[in-house]
C-alpha cells in the first residue's frame, strides 16, 4: 500500500509503525500522545515522498535471522536527509521534528542539525 498525496492523519492510523509511535510515545511521556500537527506532517511527508510509514522503517531496520533488528545505516541516512529536506521545504522545524519522533519511537535513531 503506497502512500497518496491525498493520505491524510487519519489514514496513518491502520500502520503498525504508527501504533508503534503512539504506543512508544504514550509509555516515555507517561500517556501522552504525539500532537495532531505531528501526525499531520508525517502524513505530508509520506505523500511527498511516495511512500508508507511501515516501508519507511522497514528499509532502516531490517531482521536478522536471530529475530534481532539490524540497523541500515545508509538508509537511516537516506531518511534523515530527506527529513531534513521536508522541514526546509516546509519552513517548519515542528514539523520535521514530528516525522523525527515518529522515527524514534519507532527505534531509528535521529540527530538533526544543530540551530546556530
């Protein structure tokens, strides 16, 4: 299933790795949940990029046959440009900074640029 630019928040809902997110985020802040704007700008980002949020982490963690998950660190790379090319597209740092939770709490590692 890929992404149109017509994915909207609300059809993120049926992927595992935006439960994952919800859930991950819920249990680090004590039952909160990520805000709608964040939900709102994975969904662009996801559509601009012609893509799913379970292929996203699928390319960047993949399984090994111990049942452990290996990290792909080019394509980890991959999304943190193109992450970084969506907030300077946007002009928003939130809302690259909600595809990037999206990402932790799916296991990915982030580190975005640091502002001067």
């Amino acid at each position: 299933m890929t992404a149109s630019p017509s994915a909207d928040a609300a059809a993120l809902e049926d992927f595992r790795t935006v439960q994952q997110w919800r859930q991950s985020f819920a249990r680090f802040w004590r039952g909160g949940e990520p805000e709608p704007a964040a939900f709102e700008a994975l969904a662009r980002f996801v559509a601009v990029n012609e893509v799913t949020p379970d292929e996203i982490i699928d390319s960047v963690l993949r399984s090994k046959e111990s049942g452990d998950l290996m990290l792909r660190t080019r394509a980890r790379r991959k999304w943190m440009d193109l992450i970084q090319e969506f907030e300077d597209t946007e002009q928003s740092r939130d809302a690259a900074n909600g595809v990037r939770s999206f990402m932790i709490h799916n296991g990915v590692a982030m580190n975005p640029p640091i502002l001067r």
